[in-house]
C-alpha cells in the first residue's frame, strides 16, 4: 500500500514541478487528501512523501493569498521614483505627510 501512495505522489510531483515550480508540495498535499480514507495514516503519507503533516494541516487550496500591504508599498515606490535621494526616514515622513 505505502509503495502505491508514494509512487503516486512521485508522479504528481513529477506533473506540478516543472510546469508550477514550488506547487510541487500543492499536488502532494492533494494527494494525501484524496487517499485520507485509504489504509495508510496521514502521518505515513507525509513521511513516505517528504512534506511535512503540519504543512498538510495548513493546506488550503481554495485559500486566495490576499497581499495587504500593497498599497504602503505602491506608495511607498511612487515617493522613491518621485525623489530618489529619500532613504527610509524621509519616505516615511513623506507618507505621514500625504495621509
């Protein structure tokens, strides 16, 4: 049973790591959850795998990663381009400034 999982997360590996880069652990953790009611513990699964069961737990894939401060550093750059000599401490007087 073990042999089986781990030789079909090889090939989800082998799918995701060229074409996505880092989504390689993505398509394990989808992995695991699809085999969750077969014979082996999820535990088994991320050690035969290599990932870690913690990072399985956090595994969301509908999660949309929200940037929050997006918008302090578009300001942030626009002051940078508009007056290069400012270093941190100007930039910062110069947000204070505008808000």
């Amino acid at each position: 049973m073990g042999d089986r999982f781990f030789e079909t997360v090889l090939a989800a590996h082998r799918r995701t790591a060229d074409a996505a880069g880092i989504e390689w652990k993505a398509a394990i953790y989808r992995e695991v959850q699809q085999e969750v009611s077969g014979k082996l513990a999820i535990k088994q699964m991320c050690r035969l795998a290599g990932v870690s069961r913690k990072g399985f737990y956090r595994f969301d894939p509908e999660r949309v990663r929200e940037d929050h401060d997006m918008d302090l550093r578009d300001a942030m750059q626009r002051i940078a381009l508009e007056m290069p000599s400012y270093g941190r401490l100007r930039i910062t007087a110069e947000l204070k400034r505008r808000a």
